[in-house]
C-alpha cells in the first residue's frame, strides 16, 4: 500500500471524523448520566478530586466487545 501525502490525508481526516463523534458520544452519554453509575467511585474534597469509573468502564467493555464480535460473525 503506498503511502503518499494524498492517502495520508485521507487517514487524518477519518481519524479526526473518529475522534469527534467519539467526543460527541462521550459528552451526551456524560449529560444523560452515564458516567455517574452506583459502581462509579468518586472521592475528593474542596480542591481536589479522584473519579475512579469502574461501572462504565464494564458496560462500555460489554458494549464494544459485542460490537466486535458480530462484525467479526458476519464477516465470515
């Protein structure tokens, strides 16, 4: 596959598209309450702050993990 500044090109704007929809998706999921689930730790106090997202981080594992694995089926 050759490389040249064109197909480059092409793959740092996908990437950016990625990245943004990503942030997107992030921002809303944070709006709608995602990030704050019962197993979700959160310690801190007046100037500080540690968030620790045990919880979200499974669910989003489960998530991908069976995003992954259909694509990965229907490929075949």
């Amino acid at each position: 596959m050759d490389l040249g500044p064109q197909q480059l090109g092409k793959w740092l704007i996908l990437i950016g598209i990625i990245i943004a929809i990503t942030g997107g998706v992030v921002m809303t999921l944070g709006q709608i309450g995602f990030f704050k689930l019962p197993g979700d730790l959160e310690f801190g106090s007046k100037n500080w702050r540690i968030y620790i997202p045990i919880a979200s981080c499974i669910i989003i594992s489960v998530i991908l993990t069976v995003i992954l694995w259909l694509i990965n089926y229907f490929r075949r």
